[in-house]
C-alpha cells in the first residue's frame, strides 16, 4: 500500500470513528446519509482493490472459500 493510501485509508477511518463514536450520529438520517454517500466509494476502493491486491494469492483463496479461520 503506498503512503497516499495509507492517508486515505486513515482519513476513512477518522470519519468513520467520529460517526460511530456518537450514536446521534447514525439516529440522524441526513448525517447516516451524508456519511454513506462519503465514505461508501473509499470502503468499496480498499475492500476490492487496494487491500485485496496487497493479500497473499492464498489468504485471497481462503477468503473466496468463506474459510473463518485464516
């Protein structure tokens, strides 16, 4: 993962701990919206592309098999 990566990876994080870290937070549609419509495309981006790419092709095997125990 590059550093530019890293950044985003954390940026994401930091938004999604201060929504989680409130409940009025994710009680409030318009914030729970606003937060999905921000954050979703970044989660989707690492999940299927960055994070994916950087697993070893067997832990990748394992996880397309459903194996809980890696």
């Amino acid at each position: 993962m590059t550093q530019e990566e890293q950044i985003r990876l954390y940026r994401l994080m930091e938004k999604l701990n201060w929504f989680f870290h409130q409940e009025m937070h994710y009680l409030d549609r318009e914030t729970a919206e606003k937060t999905a419509r921000e954050c979703y495309p970044e989660i989707r981006d690492f999940t299927y592309d960055i994070l994916w790419n950087d697993l070893p092709k067997e832990v990748q095997e394992q996880l397309m098999d459903g194996e809980e125990s890696l």
